[in-house]
C-alpha cells in the first residue's frame, strides 16, 4: 500500500463495531469489517497505489460509463479514477453519501450531463451499496457498468459460488457469440476466470470456508466472476505475484445491453452483501 495517507477517505465507525473505509477518489470502499471476529471482507492488493487519476487494485471500484472495453471509451470508465464529493455521513455512521456531476474533464471523455450517488450503508451483518444514475443533460444517454467488488477469501481454488446455473455465460477472449449455459450447481474456480453471466440472478453465495456470504443485487442485470491466476497476476503491477490466491471479483454489473436514460430519468443498481 503506497501513498495512503494523502488522499481523503472516510472511515465509518458503527456502534455496533461495523467499520468501512471509502477513499473521495472514486467513491472507493476499500475496507469493510463486520465485525472483529469475522475481520476483513475486502481485498485490496498491498502494492495499490493511492494517487491521484489511478484507480486502487481492490475493495469496490465503481465502473462508469461502461464495463471494461464494452464501449468507445475508457476501460471501466473514468468515475473510479474521479473525486467524488462527500454529501452526507449520519449520526451513527451507518451510512455515507457520496455525489459526481459532470464536469469539463468527464464531457472531454463522455460528452453529457450526469450525478452519480453512491450510498454506502452498514447494518451489524451487511454492507450495501447503491449507484443512482441521473440524466441531468438535455439529451438522451447509454450507459453500462459495475460495482467492481474484490472479495477476501482464504484460497480462492477452495471458495464456492451458488446460485449461477442455468445463467447463460460468455468468457473473456472468446468471441462474444460463443455463449453457453451454466449446468453446474456450484463455480469452482480451478485456475484464472474472466466470466460474464448475463440476465444473472438476483441471489449468490460464496463460501469460502470462514463465512458464508449472501450476494444481492437489484437494477443490475448480469454477474461477473474474475480471478487472474498466476500468469494474470504476474502482468499486473499492483498486485504481488501470489496475492490472486486470496481475492475473488463477483461483481454486479451491466455489460453488453447498456441502460438508456432520457432526460431527467434515473437509474438505480444494487449489491449488497450479508454475512
């Protein structure tokens, strides 16, 4: 972890001993204990840099305009990679609020008028997150995205997602029309995945040994599971070469079929997470 201290973040503290902390810069959640006996959720790889215009390898990117490459612009879009303002933290600390509108550097990379709100809200067992989308422009717009969340887990080869068959599936560096349904009862991963499921359901598990985890989502309409295995993790700077055994991306995203708002229409999406 580099350059941590010099970037705004918030650190919530419940009384319930719920803690998350969310860096200004992308609206980020890179932290969340429920409590000290089930200890860290997130991920985040510990050669992340925290500087400004680069996004943090871990906890809950937020993907926006478009998911990945799925568009004209930049990979997973510029909100992740943005300072967000912080509009609200309540009385108890269950709940922050953070605000992104538009601004000449977003219209350069996306030309129209927006305000993006992500809630972050902790209950004594869950962390949920809301992105609300507003058209505040005086055109139409498209739009796709994800809540990009890196999950903890003990050995990633040994975590079991449920709650995926039957969900038809397409894996990255395929073309896209090769796509094929699920038949199995639990994911496994052996090795490196890059998944998409599209038209997902709503309700995921992921046993990792330690807890069980109960993956909501709502307005989202697809899943992505990620892992870049040895080789993957190697071509990545921010992440130590071993360090892709312990995470797991199960992302509540939309893809290939991107939301259209018109003017003055909002959009909301969200995943939540019970343990």
């Amino acid at each position: 972890m580099t350059d941590g201290d010099v970037m705004k973040k918030t650190e919530l503290i419940t009384p319930f001993g719920a803690k998350a902390t969310i860096y200004h810069q992308g609206a980020h959640v890179t932290s969340w204990i429920p409590s000290e006996a089930l200890g860290e959720q997130l991920f985040v790889a510990e050669q992340s840099h925290y500087k400004e215009g680069v996004a943090i390898r871990g906890g809950v990117p937020v993907c926006f305009p478009q998911f990945a490459a799925f568009g004209a612009g930049v990979k997973h879009g510029f909100a992740r990679n943005t300072e967000w303002a912080l509009r609200e933290v309540n009385a108890d600390q269950t709940l922050a609020v953070f605000e992104l509108t538009d601004t000449d550097q977003t219209r350069t990379l996306w030309p129209h008028a927006f305000k993006l709100t992500l809630r972050v809200a902790l209950t004594p067992d869950a962390l949920s997150l809301s992105l609300q989308v507003d058209n505040t422009g005086k055109s139409a717009f498209e739009f796709s995205g994800a809540l990009h969340t890196y999950f903890a887990t003990t050995d990633f080869q040994q975590a079991k997602v449920t709650g995926l068959k039957q969900a038809k599936y397409w894996d990255n560096g395929t073309d896209l029309s090769e796509k094929h349904i699920d038949d199995q009862a639990t994911l496994q991963l052996a090795g490196a995945l890059d998944r998409v499921y599209f038209d997902a359901a709503d309700k995921l598990e992921l046993m990792d040994g330690k807890a069980t985890k109960q993956i909501t989502k709502q307005g989202f309409t697809d899943v992505v599971v990620w892992n870049p295995g040895p080789e993957g993790a190697k071509g990545l700077k921010d992440m130590g070469d071993e360090e892709y055994r312990n995470m797991l991306c199960i992302e509540a995203a939309i893809v290939d079929k991107p939301i259209t708002l018109s003017v003055g229409e909002s959009w909301e999406g969200v995943q939540a997470i019970h343990v």
